[in-house]
C-alpha cells in the first residue's frame, strides 16, 4: 500500500470508528441492546485498527503521526477505558449511552484535529479538542437525563472552559516568526548591457477563438497563448510589459529562468502589479539554455488560467531541423493547443518542448518511434537512454524535451489520450504505457554537497487558517498559511536542504523562485539516474521529497505550490537572504 493510500484509509477508519461509537451510544440511548452491542464492537475493531495505521504512519515519519499519536491517542485509549468496561457489565443497555457517546465524541474530536488542524501537534489544538468533548458529554448528560454528582458537574465545567479559554488563546496567537515584509522598497535592475532582443507585451482582455468556441480570455497582444519568445544564450533581453484593461494588475514571471530577483516579477515582493494604463520593463541576460515560459504572477490562479503565458525559448545556437513547442493549457475548460500535422522528412532532427502550464499534472505519449528525453526544465540529462511506448507526467509548471530522429512513418505526440502533434495519421493506444521515473534516467553523477548549512521541513497540508478577517479551509506549510508561514532565511554561499513531506490527499507540484533544485531522494530512496536539476515537481499523497540547491542568486524569493488555487488559498511562503 501506497503511503497516499494509507493516510486515506487512516481517514476512513478514523471515521468508521467515531461513526460506530457514536451510533452505538445512540442505539444505547433507545434502548436497543443487540444493535449497540454490534455498533460498539464495530468501534472497537475499527478503533484497533487506527492504532495499526497511525504506527504504519509513525514508522514512515512522525510527519505522518504527530497529532495522531500525541492528541488523537490519549483521546481514544480514554474514550475505550471509560466506554468498555461499561459496556461490558451494564445491566440497563441505556446507562452505557452516554459512555459510548463520549467516545464517539472523542474518536470526531481527534478526527478533526486531523481535518481541521494537521501538523504540527499543539497544545491549542489538544485543549480546544478535549473542551468540545467534554462539552458534547455533558449535554448528551444532560439530555438523556442522567444526573452526575455535583462534584463531577463541577469539575467537567470547570476543565472544558479552562480547556476552551486557553486552547483559543493558544490556537489565534500569531506565528512566533512572522512572514516576508514588503516596505514597497524594491531592488533596481542589474546592469546588464544594450538589449540584443526587444519585446512588447500588452496584457489585455480578449475573445479567442477555442475548438470552435468564442472564449473570454485574458490575453497578452491578443492572443492565447502569449508571443514565443525566442533568444540565443548570451542575448540581453528587454520585455517591456503593457497593462491595458486587467484591472488587477499583472506581472511577468519567468518560470524557471533564474533571472535577477528584480526581475522575477512577483507583485508586493519584487515589483508592485501593473495596473491598467502602467508599464514595467524587464531586462535580463539570457543564460540559461533550455525550455522555459512565462505568466503573470499577479492573482495568477485566475490569471494563468484565463491565459497570461507564454513560451520563452532560449536556444546554444540557431536551431536545426525541427523544433517545436508544445504549450499544453486548458481554457474555459476546452484544452489548448489545437491539434496540428506537419509532415517532417526521414532522417530529420527533432526536438519537442512539452511545457505544462496547467495547474494539474498531464501525461504525455509520443508513438511511433523511440525518442530520448534531452532535457527537463531547462537542464540537460547526462547519459538519457532511448524509450519506446513510454509516458512521462509533467507536473505543473514542468518542461520535458523530447529528442528524436524522424522515421519514414509518423509519428504523434498525445497529450491525456488526445493528440496535439503529428507527423502524419497515427493510431496507437498509450494508456496502458509505463510512465518513465525520472530519477533513475541517465547516468549518475556524485552529489556535489557532504552537509548542508540550513535545512527546512516543509510539511504540506490543509488546515483551518484562523488568522485572516475570516477564517478559511487553507492549504498550509509547516501548519501556518500565506502570510503567516515563517520565511526560511539563508546566506549566500549556504547550501540548502529541503525536506517536503506531502500529508494530504491531494498532488502539490512545488516551485521555487530563482533557483533550480537537485533531487537527492525520494521516499528515502536517493535518485540513481541523471541528476536532476528541478524547477517543479510534484509531491504526491504520502511523498518525502529530498532535494538541495546553493544560495547564489540573493534576494527574497517566492516558494510555493504551483497548483495556484493552492498557493492562493495559502500555501505560499519565501526564502529570503540575510
């Protein structure tokens, strides 16, 4: 069994085992003995059966486990040593009603401590937990008309309302360490010599034309997506950005392009957003070779998706032979790009730049003739290898190219069972295709680092986020959602480690701003192929990633999920240097 696999059954026995308490002490209460007894055993298998599931976890990482072992563990051993003993010698079936309800309000408590809280474990959470059980009991006391002792009254109120108080207080107090500041003070632009290459880009409302629709778009020069943007390394690019109508403001990001931090186009942090009527003008050296895009990074969950991207190709040299981009999108629901055929002579070169630029991850199947995968995002493999009737998935925000020498016979590429290019007619069935790893593709080289100077957790998750005007289900780092996840501070010279843990049940494709990092395991099991210098990738349910890189571009960075509805609902923080 996976590990996303089993948080989800950890989940779902949780809940089956509050579900059985619950209606065992409700069977209880209506004096329904053979059901309460069916009920209450279901409960008890289920609840043993969390405890196998929360150690599984616990093993895999106290990432895994903490709140379970440290909040949801007391929780459940006294919700069975008050419930079982009861029910084992109970004359009356009605007077183990309110036993069983308690546990069943302890198993729901310790379930939403998970749901609603996650990682790390806290005092706020545990007090608050036990202050809503405690509360639920003594109502479902009070209810079914039972009479505690004075002193018990006493005693329960006197702990569920120490319990709440201190738990509230606990759980709205702010972060220890604050998030990035912005004083609206920004780096100027380095000095980088004449532009060799002059864009203009004017970011714009538009009506594109999409499978045979009219879709309402936002859109760079009119259309979707935005220009190619094309250099040869060494060229100084200048891109001068126009807003006319988003009245939100926009940006440009170059996604994976370790530009100056200046450059890097995120609004309140490196620039403020361009408004409409406004320009900015970005200039950079181009060089870094390889496959990139751009967007903007202003409300860019909205604004990627409705169509500010962009390609950005920065070529050794003119190219040869054919050469093409593949900018994979989903607009208005209807995918992009359009299905194309060019017939390309045998014996001709070919290199395919597949670019995700959705906020989910896309499988990708080139048939009918082995190819090899050159490079990924941006950075060339050592050692790629030929593959045949092999997928590969790209996470959100990744680039893969493909490599290939034409056959006489064609070729198509399909992008989720649907084809985008070809060569000519091709009929082939990809779903059943293995899907290429990536960390043991190509041939290995040593890690350049034996320690490392900083290290970070980041443990992925979703929790209620109580410190905004209102509270929210976030998507959470380490606890904490934007802007109050602390930010991770480094010098230059540092070589960093990040330790991403995924807790959820859903894929977090992870970005960090100005840096490439290199993969140096996965689940505990160091990647043995090229290296792999990454810019995204995804952290699946249940993953471990480990990857390092060197701090050597300063500035305060942008790290977050690239699914961008989650880092706008919170999972954003920054990595800046001191």
């Amino acid at each position: 069994m996976s590990m996303g696999s089993l948080i989800a059954a950890d989940l779902v026995i949780a809940v089956l085992a509050a579900a059985g308490w619950l209606g065992g002490g409700a069977a209880a209460a209506a004096r329904r003995r053979l059901l309460a007894l069916a009920l209450a055993g279901f409960a008890l298998l289920a609840t043993v059966g969390r405890a196998v599931t929360v150690t599984a976890l616990a093993r895999a990482g106290w990432w895994f486990a903490a709140e379970k072992v440290l909040i949801a563990g007391p929780l459940t051993l006294a919700a069975v040593a008050v419930a079982v003993p009861r029910l084992l010698r109970a004359g009356d079936i009605r007077s183990v009603a309110v036993p069983l309800l308690f546990a069943g309000y302890a198993g729901s408590g310790a379930l939403l401590v998970t749901v609603l809280h996650g990682y790390p474990a806290s005092a706020g959470a545990g007090l608050l937990t036990v202050a809503g059980v405690l509360a639920a009991t003594a109502v479902s006391w009070r209810v079914l008309g039972a009479r505690p002792s004075g002193t018990v009254s006493r005693t329960a109120v006197a702990v569920a309302v120490g319990a709440l108080v201190t738990g509230t207080g606990l759980a709205v107090a702010p972060a220890a360490a604050p998030a990035v500041t912005h004083d609206h003070r920004y780096e100027a632009a380095p000095e980088v010599g004449e532009p060799t290459r002059r864009f203009t880009l004017t970011a714009g409302t538009a009506t594109v034309r999409v499978s045979g629709r009219d879709v309402e778009a936002w859109a760079f020069n009119g259309q979707v997506p935005g220009p190619e943007l094309t250099a040869t390394v060494g060229d100084v690019l200048e891109v001068t950005l126009r807003n006319r109508d988003i009245g939100r403001g926009v940006t440009l990001h170059w996604h994976g392009y370790d530009v100056p931090n200046s450059q890097d186009g995120v609004p309140d942090v490196t620039q403020d957003a361009v408004l409409p009527g406004q320009e900015f003008v970005y200039r950079f050296r181009a060089d870094q070779v390889g496959t990139y895009w751009y967007h903007t990074h202003s409300v860019s969950d909205v604004g990627v998706r409705k169509g500010l991207y962009g390609v950005l190709v920065v070529r050794p040299a003119p190219a040869t032979g054919v050469d093409v981009t593949v900018p994979v999108h989903t607009l208005a629901g209807l995918p992009l790009p359009a299905p194309r055929t060019e017939p390309v002579g045998a014996g001709t070169p070919v290199r395919l730049r597949l670019i995700n630029t959705d906020s989910t991850t896309h499988r990708y199947a080139l048939a009918g003739t082995p190819f090899r995968v050159a490079a990924i995002d941006g950075s060339d493999l050592r050692g790629p290898t030929p593959l045949a009737d092999t997928a590969v998935l790209i996470p959100a925000g990744g680039r893969y190219d493909l490599v290939f020498t034409a056959p006489a016979t064609p070729v198509a590429l399909f992008v989720d069972g649907r084809a985008v290019y070809s060569t000519g007619p091709v009929s082939a069935e990809t779903d059943a295709w293995p899907v290429l790893d990536p960390l043991t593709y190509g041939v290995a080289a040593p890690v350049p680092w034996s320690r490392f100077d900083k290290e970070f957790p980041l443990v992925l998750d979703r929790g209620l986020d109580l410190h905004g005007l209102l509270p929210r289900y976030a998507h959470t780092v380490n606890g904490a959602a934007d802007p109050d996840i602390p930010t991770q501070v480094v010098r230059r010279g540092d070589v960093v480690r990040f330790t991403i843990v995924n807790r959820s049940l859903v894929v977090h494709p992870w970005h960090l701003h100005g840096h490439h990092v290199l993969v140096l395991s996965r689940n505990g099991k160091p990647a043995t192929g090229s290296p792999l210098w990454l810019d995204s990738f995804d952290v699946r349910p249940g993953d471990v990633w480990e990857v390092a890189f060197r701090a050597d571009n300063p500035g305060t960075w942008a790290n977050h999920c690239h699914n961008l509805p989650h880092a706008d609902a919170g999972m954003m923080l920054h990595l800046t240097y001191s």
